[in-house]
C-alpha cells in the first residue's frame, strides 16, 4: 500500500467523519424505522448495531431445536419446524438482516451439535436452571417453572406422595438435575420408585405412558403441562408444590458474547413492537404474562 502524506490524511479524516455524522443524524431512525418494522424504537437500532458487531454478513443462525417440544418447537403435519420459539427465532432472523435455519436434533446430543458446528445456537424452551457456565445465554425472555403434573383422578396430591411412585422426565431436562443424586431435591427422588427419577427421549411418550398408567407422574416444564393439559381437558393436573423456578434463553458457545447480546437486543425490540404479543395469541398455551424482558 502506498505512503500517504500526514496532510492529505488528516483531511481525508475529516471528510470521512463528516460523511459518517451526516449519516448518524439523517439515515440512523430510518434504518432502525426499517429493522423494526415501523417501530422507532432504541431497541430496534442497538439490535442492528449489535448484529454487525455480533456476527459477519450473510450471517445464518441455525437453531438446534427438539422437534418433539410443543408449543416452542416441533413439526407440523408437513414436517416443517414450527412452534413459539421457532416463530421468534426467525423474527429475530428477519429484523437483524441474517439468513434462518431451523435444524431437528436428538436432544442428547444438543452440546455436541453445538461444539461442532452444526447449529450455532439452542433455542426451544432451553432453560438456564442448571446451566451456568455452560453456555453463553442470551438475556432470560420467558418465565418458566418445573412441575410434576399426575392424573387428575390420582391419590398423589403433593410431592411427599411421590415416594415409591414411578416419575419420569426427558433426559438432559432440569428435572433430571434437580431430583438427582446432586440435585437440590435429591431426597425426593431418592425416594421414587426404583431410587430415581426415570428419563425418557422426549416427553409426548412420557405423558403417553402417564396416560396408560405406566407411570405416576411426569417432571417437566410448566409450559409442557400446560401444553398437554390442554390437549387432553380434564385429564392431568398439576402438583401445587413446585420443583424449581427457571427461565428460558437462548443458548449459544461460551464467547458468543455479541451474537447472545444481539439476539436479546432484537427479543426486546419485537416485545416493543408487538410481535411476542402476536405469537403468544397464535400459540394460546403460552402466556404473555411470563414473558420477562422488558426495557
């Protein structure tokens, strides 16, 4: 590259701040206008900034989801993704500028798709409980609990009255952690028929066996229960007494810091925009009400 002369440089300089300004002040709330479809909120414009710094151009995110996971994530009738977070994911895709790619894993196996390269985030009603330092999150959107949900018609009314029951929950989920041998209620699951919680692939064949009588009650999370209690009206209840609180985000590679903080910029400009509002009223078992980023 050829020598420039401190003058020419210096004037150079000049012009380039004075174009980059002129562009702050005239084409930033246009831009931002634009990214939040129609919104002129701050949020939309940091989500913008936050992309570039984030991630390059022609940047894709391809999210690892369990395609058994409804209402977050799962197949329809065509077997194409589809499901809350799989909706929100390709907002965020759309206000950001960045390519989609929903992509069906064994949920297992969600850290090694991950490390390879596979998928660049988990996002299907991945709770943190458990989790730090695991991953890199994105800012908590979504309030969760874990729940153990029985019969309706059941003798077990509390979770003392699981002792000698045979309980179940989807491996690698927060259940299987907290009723462990490390776990927080490790007593409680100690006592279970068979000393320990029962794991299981994914959980519509943990309620179908709950359903049979197979088992006595499934662990999971209370947008699970809530989902499948209203596909079967009447059927199921849900224990008062609750496992643990938790949230759900977005779960990237440890140093994603950019991309995760991105990612939260846009979650919050389509809250202010109105579109979790939106997907919250299509997927009715969803509640607006747990959603928790806010500015």
């Amino acid at each position: 590259m050829k020598k420039i002369k401190f003058v020419a440089a210096f004037v150079a300089a000049l012009a380039i701040a004075a174009f980059v300004l002129a562009g702050c002040s005239s084409g930033a709330s246009g831009s931002a206008a634009s990214s939040a479809s129609g919104s002129d909120s701050a949020s939309s414009a940091a989500a913008s900034s936050s992309a570039s710094s984030g991630a390059s151009e022609g940047f894709t995110l391809v999210v690892g989801f369990d395609a058994e996971y409804p209402p977050y994530g799962f197949l329809d009738a065509d077997g194409n993704p589809t499901g809350f977070d799989i909706d929100l994911a390709k907002a965020v895709c759309e206000k950001m500028g960045w390519g989609f790619e929903a992509k069906p894993i064994d949920w297992n196996s969600k850290d090694l798709e991950l490390e390879s390269g596979n998928i660049n985030c988990i996002w299907n009603g991945f709770s943190t409980l458990g989790r730090d330092g695991q991953y890199q999150f994105s800012k908590p959107y979504m309030l969760n609990e874990q729940v153990v949900v029985v019969k309706a018609d059941s003798d077990i009314k509390a979770l003392a009255d699981l002792a000698g029951k045979k309980v179940i929950t989807q491996a690698g989920a927060p259940p299987e952690l907290i009723l462990g041998a490390e776990g927080d209620m490790a007593d409680l699951g100690k006592s279970f028929d068979g000393g320990a919680v029962q794991v299981i692939p994914e959980y519509n064949s943990a309620f179908m066996q709950l359903e049979s009588g197979a088992i006595d009650a499934v662990a999971c999370d209370i947008s699970i229960a809530e989902y499948q209690m209203a596909a079967a009206e009447g059927k199921y209840v849900v224990l008062d007494e609750h496992l643990s609180p938790d949230h759900y985000a977005v779960g990237f590679k440890l140093g994603e810091a950019e991309t995760a903080q991105a990612v939260s910029d846009a979650l919050l400009a389509l809250y202010e925009d109105g579109t979790v509002k939106t997907l919250c009223d299509k997927y009715d078992d969803i509640s607006f009400d747990n959603w928790v980023l806010v500015d």
